[in-house]
C-alpha cells in the first residue's frame, strides 16, 4: 500500500512557459507598487518643472538697497532655484526655518544657486549674514509660501515665538541696571564646588517658586544674602564675591552644552557686527551713522554684554523681548521671525557668558 503520510513535494515548474509566467505575476505583484512609490517620491520630484529666480544683493545704503526681490512667492510643494549674486560687495544668505543657509559667500560677478522646496505654508524671512555696513539690518526679505486650499496660512510667521513677554509686563526699552553688581566676572566653576560643600539639596530648588526667565542676577544675589532665611543661613558664611559665584552657577545650569554651542554660532554670525565678538559693543555698528537714520530713531549705541551692572540687572526675560521685538531707540532689529523658540534662549545663554564665567 503507498505511504499517503510522506510529505508532499512542492509543485515544480518544469516548462519555460510556467517558469515566465511565474515571473511576470511577481513583476505585476511587487514590481509596480515600487514603481509607482519610486516615480513618486524619487523621481518625479527630480523630474518636476524648477522655477528660477534672480536675487540680487546691494548695499543697504545704495539705491535700491537690500534684496531685489525683497519678497518672494513660490507654491507649497514647489521646487524653487534661486540665482544669488551681489552688486557691489560680499554678502552672506540664509533662511533660517527653511533650514537654508549658504556655505559659500554671494559675491559680485558670480552666480551662488540654492534649490529648495518648501512644504509648509507662512511666511519665511531671509537675510544677509555677512556684515557690510551700518545699516546691515535692512538686509532681510522674506519667501511667502502660498497653499491654495490655505490661503490664510501663507499670512502667519513659521514657528513664531511661543513666549508670551508682553504679559510680564517688562519695559524692555528702560534701563536696567542691577542693584547688587559683582566688581569681577564671577565663575559657575567655582560657584559649584562651593554648593557642594553647602548645599543640602539642589541649587535651583531654592527659587522654585520664582520664574527663572523673569529673574535677574541681582535679584538672585539679594535672595542669597537674606538673613533670616534657610538659604540665607547657608550662604551666611560667604563673602560678596563668593555669592556671586554661586549666582552664576544657577545662571549655567540654565544652559544645556549643546545649547551654548548653537547661541555662540548665532551670536557669532548675527550679533558681532554691533555687539562685537567679545560682546563689548564695540562691532563696527556698534555706533550707527546718523546719516543713514533719524537720530530719534537709531541714536543709542550697541549694548556692551561685558558691563556686570547691566547684565546683573537684566532678566532673561528681557533678553528675549529685545530680541522678538528689536531695540527701539537702537540699531538691533528684530529677531522672532528668524530664529525658533530654542534658538532665542540659546542666544540669551550665550550671552550671559560674557558676564558670569563658566569653565
């Protein structure tokens, strides 16, 4: 009697015919959803029609100073080329929430392309990022990406500040100064070994019921110095200079590593011309040529971040509104509508490090 228990072989395909037939219904399976995904993501982007558009760079003070165009219109989903080139001097470009930022320079005689594609509807502005003159603010221009079945999203900024510094009430065009000021940059180094002898618990726990961005270093010294007070008691043994050790230790656990690193890189590039590198305000626009604005207008010099009165009276707070709105009365413009939320604080971090020491 035959075994009927054995296992079954599988069918084989012993004809050519069989063999090609068994083929073409894997390429009809599998081969044409992989076409249709490829042409639509890899090539049909490649292959779509590119719009080109000419921008011109020319000295703020020239005639018809800026960017030509200074606004740009381009469609959601669009593949955009622009034409980079300068009419007098080397300027730099950037569009900063599209995440563009030129690695070489616009220079005059030559052609610097950018392509990008712009998924999300909003207003987007661009800048220079070279320094070139006083006046070098004006450089700016923005790209208004248009989604047709949106129209009232191609109005509102891309990733506005989320931070609402209005509400405290801060007048951050009013002078500041501290009332309790170090005589030297004080060192967070130090200030952390100090509370590690000292401290019962963490530092920041002592001014959890305070709002750490409306806080300013004068104020945190003067909460470090009250007798009568747990903290107090623990600090009572300290000299002046080593409280504000202590001060700018709670100032750098603030700042993550990374975040520091991103602040400097911006200061560095947007900041020097008027604040210096060093943060002195001492930058080659540090005092505006009235000639080009209304001394009601642009008459106070750039700050210097290196005067401790001044940053020991000054919030964060503060810092973040000068640099959503720009500083009436000054030179700095504004700076909410090209930098992220976390690229405002950054740049405060940063530069507080001009002021409190922290390796």
């Amino acid at each position: 009697m035959p075994d009927n228990s054995a296992p079954k072989p599988y069918p084989s395909f012993r004809s050519r015919p069989e063999r090609i037939a068994l083929v073409l219904v894997l390429l009809a399976v599998v081969g044409i959803p992989l076409a249709v995904l490829g042409t639509q993501y890899g090539l049909r982007p490649r292959l779509a029609p590119m719009r080109t558009i000419e921008l011109v760079g020319r000295l703020p003070s020239a005639e018809h100073g800026g960017w030509t165009p200074d606004t740009i219109t381009v469609f959601k989903g669009e593949r955009v080329r622009l034409l980079l080139t300068s009419a007098d001097v080397v300027h730099g470009f950037a569009v900063p929430k599209l995440g563009i930022e030129t690695d070489a320079w616009v220079e005059p005689g030559k052609v610097l392309e950018v392509i990008f594609t712009a998924e999300q509807p909003g207003r987007y502005e661009f800048l220079c990022t070279v320094w070139c003159e006083t006046g070098h603010w004006r450089m700016r221009g923005v790209i208004e990406v248009i989604d047709p079945d949106d129209a009232v999203a191609t109005l509102r900024d891309v990733s506005p500040p989320t931070t609402n510094w209005m509400e405290t009430g801060i007048d951050i065009d009013a002078e500041h100064p501290g009332e309790n000021a170090p005589s030297q940059p004080p060192d967070a180094r130090r200030g952390a070994e100090l509370w590690a002898r000292l401290g019962d618990r963490p530092f920041p726990e002592h001014f959890a019921d305070l709002d750490p961005r409306l806080l300013s270093p004068s104020h945190a010294f003067a909460r470090l110095s009250r007798p009568g007070t747990a903290l107090g008691a623990l600090t009572g043994s300290l000299g002046a200079e080593e409280r504000w050790h202590l001060v700018a230790y709670l100032w750098s656990l603030k700042a993550a590593p990374d975040s520091l690193l991103r602040g400097e890189y911006l200061y560095q590039r947007d900041c020097t011309g008027c604040h210096g590198s060093l943060g002195r305000g001492d930058g080659p626009g540090a005092h505006p040529d009235l000639s080009l604005d209304t001394a009601s207008d642009m008459a106070r010099p750039a700050t210097d971040f290196t005067d401790l009165r001044a940053q020991a009276g000054a919030s964060d707070m503060l810092y973040y509104g000068k640099l959503v709105r720009g500083g009436m009365g000054t030179t700095m413009p504004y700076w909410g509508r090209l930098y992220s939320e976390d690229d405002l604080w950054a740049v405060i971090a940063y530069v507080r490090s001009f002021a409190f020491k922290r390796d």
